[in-house]
C-alpha cells in the first residue's frame, strides 16, 4: 500500500493514496512552479489544501506565500457596540495576523512570506497573485449546493480571473 503523504506516480498520473483520485500533469510543467499562493481561513477544513502545497514545495523547490483575507469589517454603528479589538480594520487584521502565524505553526509549512488583508477574498486573491508574480494559486473548496453554488463561490471566481494555473483541492465539510 502507498504512503498517503506521498503520492504515486504511473504513466503520467499521480495518484492520491488516501483518496483514489488521480490527476493528469506533466513532470516538467509541474517543475516550472517557482511560487505558490496559498489563501486560507484557518481552518481544519483548509489544511488539505495546505497539504497540497507541502507536497508540491517538495516537489518543485518553489516559493510558498500564505494569505488570509478578513472578509468582513463591522459599519461604524455596529462598531461602536464591539469590543476594540473587533472594532476596527486595522485590529481585526493584527488579530488575524496572531491567528495566522498560530495557524502556520500547527500545520508546520514552510512559507515565504505571510499575507493579511481586507476585502473581497476574490479580488484580494487575483491581486495578491499579481502582486507577488504567483504561478500558482492552491485554494480550496467545500463543494456547495443549492443557492451557494448558483450565487458561486469564492474558488469558482478566483478560477476565472486568476493570472495563473488554479489547483482547487476538496475539501472536508466543517
């Protein structure tokens, strides 16, 4: 049996040991991964697609930059009834941040740098990869029905106007 943490390779696929699933790629494509952009809201439910970036930074020596998007900023009115340290934008990035670096930690990924911002995830994610000239973008998603899936997804916007290749990774319902 193969080891789930290292996938098999047999005539161009790899092939997921705990899943089954196999994916078709090019061994010299996938050496051309220089930097990996992988968004995150620190949850269990993302550390698949952390995973997945682990095991291509081993495969490919690329760099691996972590975002961390706070999607939601309180209007003043609602503000003013928080404590400070949910009141603001800027406090509410310093306690992602904290969380982020928390978060890294557990999951033991070694990263290049370490993104927070505020804003549309979508936006933030396609701007973040042009930013830092990302080849790459490792993201997750929980596979939503119903409504979620006609108003669509932040994976799904992130996969139509990303500037570079898009691995979305399954993941785990919370």
């Amino acid at each position: 049996m193969a080891d789930p943490v290292r996938p098999v390779h047999y005539a161009g696929f790899r092939i997921n040991a705990s899943s089954n699933k196999a994916i078709r790629f090019r061994r010299n494509q996938m050496n051309e991964y220089k930097h990996l952009l992988l968004p995150t809201d620190l949850t269990e439910a993302s550390e698949p697609a952390a995973e997945r970036a682990r095991m291509l930074v081993g495969h490919t020596g690329a760099q691996l930059t972590i975002l961390h998007i706070v999607d939601y900023v309180p209007p003043q009115w609602v503000a003013n009834e928080l404590p400070e340290e949910f009141a603001t934008e800027s406090a509410l990035i310093d306690r992602a941040r904290t969380h982020l670096s928390g978060w890294v930690g557990k999951i033991d990924l070694d990263i290049s740098a370490q993104l927070v911002s505020a804003g549309s995830p979508k936006r933030i994610i396609v701007d973040t990869a042009n930013e830092i000239g990302a080849d790459l973008i490792i993201m997750g998603t929980h596979g939503d029905r119903g409504i979620a899936r006609i108003v669509g997804s932040t994976a799904r916007g992130v996969l139509h106007d990303a500037p570079c290749d898009v691995l979305i990774v399954h993941l785990a319902h919370s």
